[in-house]
C-alpha cells in the first residue's frame, strides 16, 4: 500500500484506525428471507474516524476524502459522537433526489472550488455501521449489536447525519425499492443479523436489477444471448432460465424448475 492510499490519522487515538476497507455486497436477484434489510444508496462509501476535533474520511479504496467534503467533517463534529468509526454512504439530495453527479463534481483539486461546491450543494452523510464507539472495538461483534448501538448512539443528534432506515420484512423491503427507486435509492442491502464485520469481503447481499414478467406477457429481451432470468408468480421464483437468440428473436429457455421449498421472495 502506498502513502498516497493511507488516509492522514491526524492526532486519532481509536481503537480502529484508518485506513479500513469496507464490507462489500455480492449480487443477487432476489430477497433472501430472515435478514435485515436497508436500502443502497447512490452516492460516496466512506468511513468516518472521529476522535473529538479530529475527523478522517476514509473512502471505498481507502483513500482519504477528508478534504473534499469539508462540511461532512462539520456535520462528524456536531453529529457523530466524540469517539466512533462510522461506516456509511455521503450523498447530495438535489430537486428530490440524489444527485450522484454532483459528488462526482466534488474530487477536484482546487479548495477554493470545493468550498463553493460545499456551500452551494452540501452533502450529508447516511450511517449503518458502527466499527467502533468510544475505546471498544466493535467489528468483531455482531451487526445485530452494532446496530443497536448505532441508532442509540448517533440516530438525531444533528441535522445531515442519519442512519439509514431499516426492515426485517422482507415485503417492506420490497416496497421501498419501488417506491424510492427513482429518487436515488440503488437497491437494496440484505445483511445477516449475527454477522461480524468483515473489511473488503463480500459478507452482505445487494439486490439491484430485476426483470418482471407478468402473466400473458410477450417479451423480446433486448439482451445477451445466455443471460440468466428468473420467472416469478406471486412475487416468488417458480423457474429458472436463460435467454436465447431464435430466428433473430430473443427468448426464454426454462433450465429449472424451482422446488417450493427453496423459493425466495422477489422484488
């Protein structure tokens, strides 16, 4: 790893220091049952080092992101508590909806331009993980407990810190992706209640796209010939198949038939 990688630590005295990879997602097409569920945001990764005056933001590739969210830090001082690893998501909401591009605008290297940028498009940041909390070293426990204190700890201290809202119905998780889809919602997180925290492993799941195909529909799939599909009645995945290139025409060739014991609730 090279010097350029490691964020600045400052004067931090935590028992987590930077740089941390975060925990990943793996992709899936349906909601696994039984977990909790969050939605993905569209925006930055980043894990927030706090020790009194003292922030570091560290980003997914553990570079440091310190400089150009300066408000963000503002926001750690007044919202996070004194001393706490924070793992989450720093966003810009712009005419109701995240505005993905505009975090984009941010990583320039003038200051002066990311000071205005940060008055006139002001990111927050959205929590749900803590990795630590005062002296105590949470990632080896379970994410049940680390949520817990998470919302006990840092949910409503400040204006432009939140922590991420969260089910363990999967049909609420459903909904929320419809609804909020459009509004920079990316998906939705489904993680394992007694999971520890695992840096730069894909310990969690994502579920982002998924192909709805309605009873009497005909559908040319504008897609790779050989991509797989899943075929649902009743929100649950009754099949699995593949699309096919036929006579210039895509279409669906079933490979399985999914057993009722090991059907998942979709989207």
């Amino acid at each position: 790893m090279t010097s350029a990688n490691v964020p600045d630590q400052g004067h931090l005295d935590l028992p987590v220091m930077p740089p941390v990879s975060p925990m990943l997602a793996k992709p899936a097409k349906a909601i696994p049952l039984g977990m909790h569920y969050e939605g993905k945001w569209d925006g930055f990764r980043a894990i927030i080092f706090r020790d009194g005056d003292e922030v570091v933001i560290g980003s997914r590739n553990e570079k440091p992101l310190t400089r150009y969210f300066p408000e963000v830090v503002a926001l750690a001082r007044a919202g996070l508590p004194d001393k706490c690893v924070v793992d989450g998501e720093i966003v810009i909401a712009r005419d109701g909806r995240l505005d993905f591009d505009a975090l984009l605008n941010r990583i320039h290297p003038a200051d002066s331009r990311v000071q205005l940028l940060a008055e006139q498009t002001p990111a927050q940041f959205v929590s749900f993980d803590l990795l630590a909390i005062d002296d105590r070293n949470l990632m080896s426990e379970e994410f049940g407990l680390r949520r817990d204190l998470l919302v006990q700890r840092v949910s409503g201290r400040s204006p432009g810190i939140h922590v991420t809202p969260a089910t363990r119905d999967a049909d609420t998780a459903a909904l929320w992706f419809e609804q909020f889809e459009g509004a920079g919602l990316d998906g939705i997180i489904a993680k394992s209640l007694s999971g520890a925290y695992e840096p730069n492993k894909r310990a969690m799941i994502k579920i982002k796209d998924l192909m709805r195909l309605t009873q009497g529909s005909v559908v040319e799939l504008d897609r790779i010939a050989g991509e797989p599909l899943d075929l649902l009645v009743n929100n649950s995945v009754v099949a699995q198949g593949e699309i096919v290139l036929v006579n210039d025409r895509y279409g669906v060739r079933l490979t399985r038939v999914v057993p009722s014991s090991e059907r998942l609730k979709l989207i």
